[in-house]
C-alpha cells in the first residue's frame, strides 16, 4: 500500500443527492449496501474474519467547499480505511465539529484504530440522519486513492454520507466503496444480507 499521511486529506469537494432525486443508481446489490439504514462496520464484520481500522490521518482542517455549509470554521477530519482481512473496502471520511469534539461520553479525537460506527451506533445520544448518495469519477482523488490500494477503477465509485445529529449539533460520516468491495458485493452476494 502506497497510502501515506503526507497525501492526507484524500477527500474532495462533490455533489451529495436524496437516493430519491437521482435516477443513476446502481442496479446491483451495491444499491443495498449504499442505502442500508444500520452501521456499516457492523454489517462489514459478517463479511471477513478480521476486520481493521487503517487511519490514514485525522486534524483540525477547513471542509472542503460546500462540504459543511453550517461551518466557517476548521473540523475534526478523520479519514479512514476499513479493510477486511486486510483488503481495503471502504474510505470513511468524517467531519466533526469542535463543539462536540470533546463531549463527556465521546472522545472522538482519541478514536485512534476503533470503529467510528461503533460509537455512533450504541450511543443513545446520537442519532443518525437520512442517507445521501455519490458518484465519484474515475479521475478524481478517490479514485487515485484506490489506484495506490492496486485496486483497479474501472468504472465510477459510489459512496453514501450521513448526518449524525449530537447536542444540537451534527457530525457527517461519508463512505466510498473502492473497487474490491464492489467486485465483492456484486459478484458473491445474490441476495440482500
């Protein structure tokens, strides 16, 4: 793996659309996974035998443009791959706003190697929001980073972005599947897990 914290960050600016008002989706089980209500990292688990958290970096950065509209000042950032036996399927990007950086029940900041989706997922305090869909092209950032990953990019990825509401305020999770999840999920899993 080429991936390295000196390209952090690895997100770029996109469009994020209601599943509901874009007509591109895809039709295979990826549709599934993309619109999938529960925790990812849950559900990634079912797939492997040894599931990992590689951080690829985390800092206070200004969100891309539109990224955060509700915020004129930096986020925690944190990017993300969540591999299963050591094969990188997802890029997880998460913005946090500083208000909520340090909460008495969350440290997010000293996540280091844990599962997001763990947390966000058990804490009775958090409550997750609707789900938005993505394309991303196959010249862009992520694309490049999946290339670095030796997973070739045939075609566009697809990725899914969640607001998670917390104390008045909100956190947004993004995850991309990069090209060896989507060979995975469409060519051995016939039937919705």
């Amino acid at each position: 793996m080429n991936v390295t914290s000196v390209s952090f960050p690895y997100g770029e600016s996109i469009h994020w659309f209601s599943p509901q008002k874009i007509d591109s989706l895809p039709d295979n089980q990826l549709k599934d996974w993309l619109l999938a209500p529960g925790s990812l990292t849950q559900r990634l688990k079912t797939h492997c035998r040894h599931f990992e958290v590689k951080v690829l970096g985390e800092h206070l950065l200004s969100p891309l443009e539109h990224e955060f509209p509700s915020h004129n000042e930096p986020v925690w950032i944190r990017e993300v791959l969540l591999c299963l036996d050591g094969t990188p399927w997802v890029f997880a990007r998460t913005l946090i706003p500083q208000n909520i950086l340090h909460t008495q029940s969350h440290h997010f900041e000293g996540l280091g190697t844990r599962p997001l989706g763990e947390v966000l997922f058990t804490s009775p305090d958090i409550t997750p929001g609707d789900i938005e869909v993505a394309q991303f092209e196959t010249c862009g950032r992520l694309a490049a980073l999946a290339t670095s990953l030796n997973q070739h990019v045939a075609s566009s990825l697809w990725g899914r972005r969640r607001y998670f509401n917390l104390l008045d305020s909100q956190l947004i999770v993004s995850e991309i599947f990069l090209p060896a999840a989507v060979d995975y999920i469409n060519k051995n899993l016939a039937a919705p897990q």
